[in-house]
C-alpha cells in the first residue's frame, strides 16, 4: 500500500498530522508551488518568498530524514495552475492506492481537495490539523446555545484546559487579563531592539531570484529579506523576543512610533501559521520568562491571549461560520479601495507610514491594522471585500482562517457584532495619544472641522450618524451618542459637509488594484 501525503504549504511541521504514520520506504510525500496560490490575491513578494523558501527547506529536512519526497517547483514556463494538477502529474510518476492530507487552512482550499477522491478515483483521507488547541468540534459545543461569541470567555476555558497562567485552579494574579495595563503611550526615548534577521541562504537567494522575475506587478520587493524560514530560525526568533522585547510588550504593544516598524511586538505570526512553530512552544517560552521573572505578568498574558485566545478564536469563528461569513456586509459598505492603501500617496500621516511599513516589511502591527488601516476604512465605508482582498493579500502572515474574522469581524464590524460587541472605531485622539504620527502629518489632529482638520475627527462622527439605525442599541455606544445628541444643529451640518467633501475628493482617487 502506497500512500501519497500532501503537504500544503502552511503545513510546514513535522507534526503535521498528514505525517503521522508515514512508511519511509513506500510513502511518496508531495509538495508543490502552484501558480494559483500566488495569485488568487496578488500576494506580497516577500510573503511568496517566505512560504516558498520555508517549502523548499522543509522538503530538504524530510528528505534528510529518509522520507520519499517530490517536490514541485514553480516553473515559469509551463506552471501548474492548481493543487489538483500537481497531484495528477505527481500519480503520473508514481502510482498511489490513497492520498492523504492534513485538512487545509482555508475554505477555498478545502472545496478543491473535496473533489480529489472523484477525481482521481482514490480514496483521500482528510485529518485533522492538530497543530491547533481546539478542534472543530470543540468549538462548535463552546459556543452552542450563547447568544453571543466572546473571545474572553472562550480564553479563560483555554486557560485552564492547558494549565496556562494557572495556580490551584484560578488565574496567576487574580485576574484573567491584564488589558488595561497595556495602553501606555510611547515615549520618546523609547530605544526599542531590532527584530529577528536571518541572511538568506543560497535556496533562499534562488526563491528570491524567481519571486523578482515571476511576480513583477505585487507589492513590494524581495531586498533586505530576513525571515526564518526553518523551524530552527524561527525557535531563534522566538527566544530573541522573549529575551529582549516581551517584558515591554505589554505596556506599549499599542503604541506606534515612526521609523519604528517593529515595536515590541514578537513578529512569530507568520511562522505559527506555516507551521515552523507550534502554539504551545510560544506559550510556554512565555510562561517561564514570567515564572523566572524575566518579563512581567501584563505582557506574559497579553502576549499569551493572543496565542491561546484569540487565535483559536478566530479560526473557531472561521470555520463555524465559513462560506457565508466572507459576504457579510452590516454597514453596506460600497466605496472601492483608496489607492494610496496600494502606495501610501496620502497626506495622512499615519496612514501613510502604516502603509509604507507594509510595502516595505510585509508586516504592520496590530494597532496599525487595526485603528489606522481597518478604522479608516470602517468609518469611509469601503467595501468589505476589498479590503479583506487588500490585507490577504499584502501580509506575510495573512491566511484566510486569521485574516477574515480579524478584518471583516473586528476591523470593519461587517458582521454585525458576531466576534466584536462594538466596532472599533475613532477619531483622531486616540491615534494621537497612541503614537507620534501626528506631530508630522498635514492635517491637525487638534482640529475637529475645516480643510485642516484631522479627517479621523469628522469621518469618526459622520460614521456613527449614518449608522444610527444600526448602532443605536448597542450599549457600548450610547455615550457617544449622547455626546452627538447634544452638538449644535451647525457642528453637525459641518461634520457631514467635511465628510462629504472628504470621501467625494476620496472616491475620485480610488482604484482597485
């Protein structure tokens, strides 16, 4: 019996489940770039290169290890076009009695593989991805029967089913999360470590070569490339920020300085969502710096929630609600994209430098996707679909499972308050005091009306009038409905004549791209 298992390209584990059991003397592993996946977003350069460099490492590690590999490489003359084609031509060489694979990440992906045993006449064994702390099903009783879905809940029942930040039975410190600690505003002689940087190697530079010459038109470029791409760089990565970023990464992980792409921020999502780490390692690397009192219990739980929360959150969120979740539009948001999201020409600073950043790095940090790029977007009302497009597309540790619900649920509100209790929109204020962006932008963020004002100011008010008759239950926004009843007729003819004038000047500026 001759097994064919494909390994996908998120599934960079030795772990991986699609392994397990594997007969090195029969078994054919099969690996393979397929065109498709570089394209069905228009996917960063640097983002192909990672995935495709920590693919070719990764078969080179199986193969030292005696497993049977065929790998495909991206051929530009004749490319396969699909997973499905690369299975054809991979039984063409070699005959197989099944096929087996780990279940994949995305939606998109899962509807190709469906069709794999019809295909191919074979029988096709789908696992279970156990990279993950909570399965499918798991999720799906959490969550039966509550009116709502609410991440801290859910991450308290992760906390004690994994022991994490636990003594006899309850929360290290008294309480389950330490948010409020985390809010503090940069400060100016904040000297903050660089981030990992790994010099690419001659299978690297080889990636590099092609992703310059295959994908010309994507965002960005392949220079100054320093991702991990082996699962031992990326345990190098992870100790660096242990060591040097996570005792500050909870008091300023909302903060944003300019020229500071970085942050405090541990930069590990890419490799936990290939594989070349495992949840649990980051997690317990974290829980001893607090335990040996290396970094302080606010960043050690925030840093953890992330990981232990929210992640597996999202992907629950993900899958129990996929394939209708990704057309959810609760604000009716129909304005294309701004083509500066594309090359950050716009007089708005802080949008500016979060989208400089993300052409340059392939990477911002959450603050940044989340009140700059996702707040902007929210409050001018841009299609919900194009901007989830946007943020696959130019991010390294973008995938479908983590990007959808963290855009169209958190960022944009578009699902209606399935995954958020409120949308996380502001004014300008809170830019400001989360960061230096202000203090060199065009506009005044002191500024609430006219052509100098900090648009965020007017745009934030004009949101929540246009949206009242969605918005006017929820609790978590009655103050600031308050605060609008109680203006002048005047200062809101003025929010709504800014805001007009703004997002008209806007729309004669956007693209799709």
């Amino acid at each position: 019996m001759t097994a064919l298992r494909i390994i996908l390209g998120d599934q960079l584990s030795e772990q991986i489940s699609s392994l397990n059991g594997t007969v090195l003397e029969t078994d054919i592993i099969l690996m393979c770039e397929v065109m498709a996946e570089t394209t069905y977003v228009k996917h960063h350069k640097k983002k192909i290169a990672f995935i495709f460099s920590a693919m070719r490492h990764f078969a080179e590690n199986l193969r030292s290890k005696g497993y049977q590999v065929e790998y495909f490489q991206l051929d530009i003359e004749t490319p396969l076009r699909s997973f499905t084609q690369a299975i054809e031509k991979a039984l063409a060489i070699r005959a197989a009695d099944h096929i087996i694979v780990t279940e994949p990440g995305e939606y998109r992906v899962l509807t190709e593989l469906e069709c794999w045993a019809e295909i191919f006449e074979l029988p096709v064994f789908i696992r279970p991805d156990t990279r993950f702390l909570c399965d499918h099903a798991e999720f799906e009783s959490w969550s039966s029967g509550r009116k709502s879905l609410r991440m801290e809940y859910f991450y308290r029942k992760m906390r004690k089913k994994y022991s994490v930040l636990m003594e006899d039975g309850q929360p290290v410190g008294g309480q389950w999360n330490f948010d409020s600690d985390n809010r503090k505003s940069p400060q100016p002689t904040l000297e903050v470590p660089d981030t990992y940087h790994n010099t690419p190697d001659v299978m690297t530079q080889k990636v590099l070569d092609l992703v310059e010459a295959q994908f010309p038109n994507h965002m960005g470029d392949t220079s100054q490339f320093h991702f991990a791409v082996t699962s031992v760089q990326a345990k190098a990565a992870l100790k660096k920020f242990i060591e040097e970023r996570l005792p500050y990464f909870g008091d300023f992980q909302d903060a944003m300085i300019q020229g500071q792409p970085w942050m405090y921020h541990a930069h590990i999502g890419l490799y936990l969502n290939v594989g070349l780490l495992l949840p649990l390692d980051c997690i317990a690397a974290a829980e001893q710096a607090y335990r040996s009192q290396k970094a302080p219990l606010n960043a050690v739980e925030g840093f953890i929630r992330q990981i232990l929360g929210w992640r597996e959150f999202v992907r629950g969120i993900y899958w129990q609600k996929m394939p209708d979740y990704s057309a959810l539009n609760f604000f009716e948001g129909n304005r294309d994209l701004p083509g500066f999201y594309w090359d950050a020409d716009t007089k708005m600073n802080c949008l500016h430098q979060s989208v400089t950043e993300t052409i340059e790095n392939a990477y911002a940090h959450h603050i940044q996707r989340l009140m700059v790029l996702g707040n902007f977007a929210l409050l001018a009302g841009i299609d919900p679909l194009q901007v989830n497009t946007w943020f696959l597309s130019v991010y390294a540790d973008a995938f479908e499972w983590v990007e959808l619900p963290n855009v169209t649920g958190m960022a944009l509100f578009a699902d209606g308050g399935m995954l958020a209790s409120k949308p996380y929109a502001s004014g300008g204020g809170y830019i400001n005091k989360m960061s230096n962006y202000c203090k060199e932008c065009s506009y005044k963020v002191s500024q609430k009306s006219g052509s100098n004002a900090c648009p965020f100011n007017y745009l934030y008010w004009d949101f929540l009038s246009r949206n009242r008759d969605k918005l006017d239950n929820n609790h978590r926004l009655g103050m600031m409905y308050k605060v609008y009843d109680r203006m002048a007729d005047e200062k809101k003819q003025v929010i709504h004549d800014d805001s007009s004038k703004f997002l008209s000047h806007l729309d004669s500026k956007s693209q799709n791209s």
